[in-house]
C-alpha cells in the first residue's frame, strides 16, 4: 500500500435529505498516511466510495456528526459490503454523545449487526481522538443543529481540515475556520432555515476570515441548482477560494 503524505479528501455525497440526481447523501471521505477515514455515510456513499476506487473493507475509522437518516443510512450497507468482501467488518466508529445506543439498534433492527466488529469511540465537543502511530488527531466541536450534533477538526502534519456537517452559522464554526487549509461547510437551503446555513450567512460568517480554501456541500434541490453561482458568489464577497461541492470531486492539503 502506498502511503499518501498530505491529506486527500473527496466528496462522496453532496446533496442533503432530498435525493439529487448525480448527487448521494452525506459523505467524506479522508485518506491520510494509511489510514481511511469516513464523515458520515448517508444513502449513496458505499457505491461513491466503490467508485472513488476504495472498497467497504479499507476504511479504519468513521466520523458521524449527528444521527439523521442522510448521514446515517448506508451505514449497515458498508458494514455489509466489508464483511461480504473480508467475512468481517472492523470499524473504529466516532460518535456524538448519545448516538451509539441509536446506531446499534438501527444495525440490529437490519440483522446486519453480528458479523460486525464496531469500536464506538465517543467524543465529547472540545475532545479528541488521536489515530495510533499515524498522528492524525480528530476533534469535535459543537454545532447548531441537533441536540448531540457536532463537527470535526481534523489535523495532520500541521494541516487542518474542518468539516461542519449540519449547522447554522455560529461562533463555534466560525472561530473554527480561523486559519483553517479547508473549510468544508454546509450550504443546505437559500432562504434561512432553522439549523442550516443560506449563503447570506456564510458570507456574513466568514467575512474577514483566513481560511485557505472553502468548499460548500449538503444541497437541497433549490440550491444545487445554483450551487456554482452561489460559490462565485462567496467568493466574491469573502476573498476566499470557494468551490461549490460535486460528488468524487478531490481535493489535497
């Protein structure tokens, strides 16, 4: 296997809880040193993640901002997939407060829980999880969305990536952005919507800020249609590289 010295990061799912053509639900997916690390897995990741050239079986570690369905729904699939593949399924999973009993549950109700060997780390906001012996930290950080929802700052080598998962503008993200390489931030709705992010409040958010690059994802319908002009948009108005999120779309650091 060949060791990545930077931070590859691709989008495997880009649309929100409505289903977009060409776009599945919720995923990232972060490939560092050796280890494979997965941000949410909404319905549509595992076959992105098939696409994007990595199998069920290879990934170490999965993140989860919160537990509504389009962040959550394939993961039985993956599970499924690995084990099909590898007659196991062996996942450090980082969860919320609160989560781990819901996920199970969700697992069991599918029959798809017994040949798996899930290790739930949760991690309160502010904590972190450190990967062993590659030096990959993950922390969290609280967000507006859920009651247990929250977002990851994940660093390695002295590069840094945030991903906000779902959330409303707030201090909280924005202090996070400060300094940041890239900025994986929600743009869900146009319009204000409690517990997501329009494009007036971003820009709002993040002007003044220095971040290296910016990347808007999680649409819904209305917004996917004018994703790319939203982000020449924030662009425009933050002086920040801002791309507008498109499934298998890469990025490094």
């Amino acid at each position: 296997m060949v060791s990545v010295k930077m931070m590859k990061i691709t989008l495997l799912g880009t649309s929100g809880g409505i289903p977009i053509p060409g776009r599945a639900q919720s995923g990232i997916l972060i490939e560092v040193s050796d280890e494979k690390i997965l941000l949410d897995c909404g319905m549509g990741v595992p076959l992105r993640l098939s696409e994007s050239g990595v199998g069920a079986e290879e990934i170490d570690i999965i993140s989860l901002t919160h537990g509504h369905l389009d962040h959550i729904q394939d993961l039985p699939s993956l599970t499924k997939a690995s084990w099909l593949r590898t007659e196991k399924a062996d996942y450090k999973i980082i969860t919320p407060p609160g989560l781990r009993t819901k996920l199970i549950n969700f697992w069991k109700s599918l029959d798809e829980f017994e040949k798996s060997e899930l290790d739930f780390k949760m991690i309160e906001p502010e904590q972190s999880f450190q990967s062993n012996d590659e030096g990959i930290n993950i922390k969290a950080f609280k967000t507006e969305h859920t009651r247990m929802s929250q977002g990851y700052e994940i660093s390695y080598d002295g590069e840094k990536l945030v991903h906000t998962g779902d959330t409303a503008t707030c201090e909280k993200v924005k202090e996070k952005a400060i300094g940041v390489d890239l900025l994986i931030h929600e743009v869900s709705h146009i319009a204000k919507t409690e517990g997501h992010t329009n494009p007036e409040d971003l820009i709002s958010e993040l002007k003044g800020i220095d971040v290296g690059e910016l990347v808007i994802t999680h649409f819904y319908p209305s917004t996917a249609e004018k994703a790319s002009e939203i982000s020449t948009k924030i662009q425009e108005e933050t002086d920040i590289p801002t791309n507008a999120g498109e499934d298998l779309k890469s990025f490094t650091i």
